[in-house]
C-alpha cells in the first residue's frame, strides 16, 4: 500500500488512466497444465483471488483520445513476478505496439523474477529488455509508473528505460528487498533509501504521481513526445474498428477478467505457467526483490480474497516444487537432451556434472583464478584502462584493450583481485561487489568495441551487486538495464564467458552476447542462492537445496539454451591446483581466440539477427 491508501489493482489503475470504454486486452490465455496438485492449486488460487490468469496484463486504450499500449503487473499474483509466460507476454505486448506504432505506458509493481522458475524466469529481463529497445529505437514513447512495490529484475530492466518515469507515492523501489540485504550483510537496510520520494530527489525518477493523475500529465507528455495532433485523431478514429472489431473497443474493464479455467489446450503462446507461489511466514508471495514495505509503513496489503487457504499449508517452511511444465519448457530448448531433464525433475544426475552445491563452493575458492589470471595466461598487449573517463572508478570490474588468442578485443571483466577478504565456501562469495559506476565503465567498454568493431568479451565472475545506499541512490538498477540494452544491439560482436559466480544483475548485465561459453563450475542466478534462500525459508542454510531446483549449473544453462559450450576444468586435486589452473587457463585462452575469431568473420547482418533470436526464444519451446 502506499500511505494509508488501499493498493490499486492493474485494472483499477487501468481503469483510472484510459478514456471510458477504450480499453481492449491483448492477453491470449494460458493454460494451467502441471501434473502437480500443490502448484495446480497455487495458480488456481491467484487466479480467483485476482480474477487474472498472470501476473502481467497488456492491451491499449485510449488517453485523451490517443491510442496507448499498456502493460501492468498485478502485485496480488504471485508477488507480480515475471517468469517464462508473463515474460512471454509482455515481450509480446510490446512488439505489438512496436508493429502498430503505438506509445507504450508500463505500470510494474513486482518483486521480480519469479524465484521458483529459477535462472531461466532470470532470463526473461533481457528479451523484454531487448523489445523495449527497439521500440525505442524507432521513435516511439516508452512512459513508466513505477508502483509500490517495484523491485528485483523487473526494476532492473523495463522499470528502469523509460524516456519519462513517474513513480507512486510512497512507493517502495529498490535493487533489492531489505530482508535479503540483511540475510547477506547481517545489518539492517538503511531506511528512506528505497522510496519514491528519496529516488526522485536523487533525479533516479522524473516525478511523484498518484494514479489519478496519471492519465493528465501522459497526455500531456505524450503530446510533446510524440509531437502530432494527427496522431489523437488517428487513435480516436481506429480504436473502434481495432483488430477485435468494434464491440471489443466498447468492452470494459469488467468483461477482462478470466475464470479460474482459463483456454484450451495448446492456445498459450508462451506455454505453461511454469512456477508456483510461495508464501513468506508473514504470509506474502515472494520473488527475487522481496520487497517488503519500507520502516513505518507497515506490512503489505495481501488484497481481497487472501485470507482462506493462502498460508494454510506452511509455505514458509516447505519447499517451492518447479512445476513439471518448466522441465518440458527446459527440454524444448536443447538439441537432442533428455525429455525430463531440467531443474526441479531428475536433479543434477538427469543432466550429468556435478551438483549445484559443488560448482557454487569450487566458484568460490579464494585461489580459483579470476580475470587477471585468464589476461596473464591467454592475452598480449593487455592495456588496461581507468574507470568511467568521466570521473568514476569501481575496482569491481575491469576494462582492458587485449589480443586474446591473438585477435585483438575489448575485455570487460569483474575483478576477483579486489577483494575484501576470503572467499567462504560456506556463504556467499567475497570479491568486490560491482556498482553503479562499475556498470558505467563496462558501458564505456562496449562505446569503444562499437566504435571501432572490435570484438567484445565479458566474463563473468561475480557475487553480486553492491548493496547499499550509495548504489541504490547512484542508481545501480537503472545502469543494469542500461548494460541489458546496450549488450542485446552492440553492433560489435560479443563473447561472454561465465568463469565463476553468477549471481543477480551484475551477473546478467554482461550475458547477452552472440556467444556465451561457461566454464564447467560457473553458475548463473537471479540472487546469490543464499539470497533466495533467506526469501523463500527466511534463513539462508537451504542455499544449495535452492540452487539444484532452480537449475543454476553450467549443465542446466546450456540444456535450456542460455550457454552454448562448457569448457571442462581439471578435477579438483589440492595438491595440484596451480598447475591444474594454469592448464585450464591455457584452453580456456584457445577456446577464447577461436570463438571470437569466428564471431569477427560472421556477416554482422547474420549476427546481429542470430543474437536476438536466440535471447528471445530462451524458455520457449523450439
């Protein structure tokens, strides 16, 4: 809630915004086909509870005339979290309004990527990402409302590219959720940080809006933005007779709302809602930004309808079960794997390697070598470079100029050597955590790779992002997103390595490349697992049971579609670690050289198209 105001739903907000009688749902319906009855039953409950089949909505109306796309997240569904269906769905949303040439209005308020789909609903940032780009790209509006709470991946992405951003009043927006900070960092979350009026002081957003007056000031930013009263003509004149016919145009916002069962087989476009809800002890879904409601403003509103059955079966203390439909998903997306493997059925032995627990602690040896080590032993003409050029450094991450098995490149890496202590096999991993201006500096890597067509390599190797007021305030969400957007159109070729830890945003804002290669230990996640832990348990010592299900491993990244090849390491041996290393090095480096020479000799066309197509079908079937 925000104040002492009852939380507006989507459809309240929507109803709020568009002209009387505008409003058309674009929604094509998803199915609820999981063979398990505790995950049936969890989706059955918010879609009565909401009267939604998702978490996401999307469709147009008009403001003052003017056609608008909308997409909205409903909170009450399942925290508002983004995985594979609702990401599909609004990726889908805004090609449509890209395709029609419509300004696009979003309103997020979601903790994130929904945690029990794991790193694949990570994934799902960077193709929405991508799709607001483009739409950007040509020429179109993109306005955001951020509504209380927006937090998590989904801040660090749509919530964060917009060319005019409001937020609600009171709002909690932030990276992430102060319960996990807590859960890592053992202190408290420094309060008034993560609010809509301390981010808009710090010029993170543009103004403090209530949603009832919203609907004037887009009209009136959108009558600059898109700078032609035609356009209100032409939105008035064919909403009625839209691709639904003109008694869809006089549907209200009474007519959206969908029955517990909800299509038929086969009609989804994005398949299977594959997650399930997860209830804090308090009794609140959850999702990567657990976003609670910041100090004095009490606890979250559960919304009408939540009380019977919603806690009842111990959520808290059980463990969140992927759905079987997310195996399937998962299966579809390799070339000749085993139909059921995947994360949450069959376990690690389905895929082969080694487990979850056992490539996180290996990540997190103290001596396991970093990016330094990999320049020493694979590059010449290393030149490193300083910080942003605009007066910022981050000892987190690393920039280079460097021929890497003798072709030449820009090297993006985070750091390793800046370290603040051990590394602890037992929690999570030390290492200089990657902020605003680190985020910054990477970006100033991709300018020169762009700029003069050099190959760019990322690796990636990472505890997470920094935590703190200062990059909250520095606006760390914002720079991810902007990473995201950068890295899915850089018209150089990319390479990215996964060589170690893979935790959250900073993580993921180096991924999207033309290529992505792993390291047989490196894993990939929307939250350091004890972060996920501490959501879903409130204690951080089931972090491994976490990581197995939600499929982090470099086996699992590359049976879904998210990493093309492993590289093998040398088995673990104490007495032998250094010259194991320096063999593994030694590959590592050849492997490297070859991959980007390859990828400089591609057509860019071909590239570029090959890119984007592989980003945006990552959790779909194929």
């Amino acid at each position: 809630m925000t104040g002492t105001n009852p939380r507006t739903s989507a459809l309240q907000l929507i109803e709020t915004v568009v002209d009387l009688g505008s409003w058309r749902r674009w929604d094509e319906p998803v199915d609820i086909t999981t063979d398990d009855p505790d995950y049936r039953a969890d989706l059955e409950r918010a879609r009565e509870r909401t009267g939604l089949d998702e978490s996401v909505i999307t469709g147009e109306g008009r403001i003052e005339g003017r056609r608008v796309a909308i997409v909205a997240c409903e909170f009450r569904f399942l925290a508002g979290s983004i995985g594979v269906a609702s990401g599909e769905r609004l990726v889908r949303a805004v090609e449509r309004a890209t395709a029609e040439r419509l300004p696009l209005l979003a309103a997020p308020a979601s903790g994130g990527t929904r945690m029990q789909e794991g790193t694949v609903a990570f994934l799902q940032m960077v193709k929405v990402a991508a799709a607001i780009t483009d739409h950007k790209a040509v020429g179109l509006p993109y306005l955001v409302h951020l509504r209380h709470p927006t937090t998590g991946g989904v801040l660090a992405s749509w919530g964060s590219l917009g060319h005019v951003t409001a937020a609600e009043p009171g709002a909690l927006i932030g990276f992430l959720g102060p319960r996990v900070h807590e859960a890592l960092y053992g202190e408290e979350f420094p309060p008034g940080v993560q609010v809509a009026e301390n981010l808009m002081a710090h010029g993170l957003v543009d103004a403090v809006l209530p949603p009832e007056r919203l609907s004037e000031v887009a009209a009136r930013v959108l009558r600059v933005l898109c700078g032609d009263a035609a356009a209100v003509a032409n939105g008035a004149a064919s909403a009625a007779a839209g691709p639904d016919g003109p008694a869809a145009a006089e549907a209200g916002l009474e007519a959206q709302v969908v029955p517990a069962a909800v299509g038929a087989a086969g009609e989804s476009p994005a398949g299977p809602a594959v997650s399930r809800e997860r209830e804090t002890a308090a009794g609140h879904p959850v999702a990567e930004g657990d976003a609670p409601a910041p100090t004095g403003r009490g606890e979250l509103p559960t919304g009408p309808g939540r009380g019977a059955g919603a806690g009842d079966r111990g959520g808290a203390g059980r463990a969140a079960v992927v759905a079987d439909g997310g195996a399937r998903v998962a299966s579809a997306a390799v070339g000749g794997g085993g139909a059921e493997a995947g994360p949450g059925r069959g376990g690690p032995s389905a895929l082969g390697g080694p487990t979850a627990e056992e490539s996180i602690r290996r990540s997190r040896q103290g001596e396991r070598p970093g990016v330094r080590d990999l320049l020493r032993a694979a590059a010449e003409d290393v030149s490193p470079l300083s910080g942003t050029g605009a007066g910022e450094h981050d000892p987190g991450l690393l920039l280079a100029l460097a021929r890497v098995g003798g072709t030449p490149c820009v090297v993006l890496g985070h750091d390793r050597a800046a370290r603040r202590g051990d590394a602890a096999p037992d929690g999570p991993g030390g290492g200089q955590p990657l902020g605003p201006a680190g985020l910054r500096t990477a970006r100033r890597g991709m300018r020169i790779a762009a700029e003069l067509g050099l190959p760019l390599l990322t690796v990636v190797d990472t505890a997470g992002a920094a935590l703190s007021r200062e990059a909250e305030e520095g606006g760390l969400a914002g720079e991810i997103a902007r990473c995201l957007a950068d890295m899915v159109t850089l018209p150089a070729p990319t390479l990215c390595l996964l060589l170690g830890q893979g935790a959250g945003g900073a993580a993921l804002a180096l991924l999207p490349a033309d290529r992505v290669l792993a390291a047989r230990h490196a894993w990939l996640s929307p939250l350091p697992p004890e972060g996920a832990s501490a959501i879903l348990y409130r204690t951080t010592e089931r972090a491994y049971e976490i990581a197995d299900r939600q499929g982090v491993r470099s086996a699992d990244l590359l049976a879904h579609g998210i990493v093309d090849r492993i590289v093998e390491e040398e088995p673990e041996d104490a007495g032998a670690q250094g010259a194991a290393y320096d063999s593994f090095l030694a590959r590592l480096g050849d492997t490297l050289g070859a991959e980007l020479a390859a990828l400089r000799a591609q057509d860019q066309g071909e590239r570029l198209a090959a890119r984007r197509a592989r980003h945006r079908r990552i959790g779909l079937p194929r």
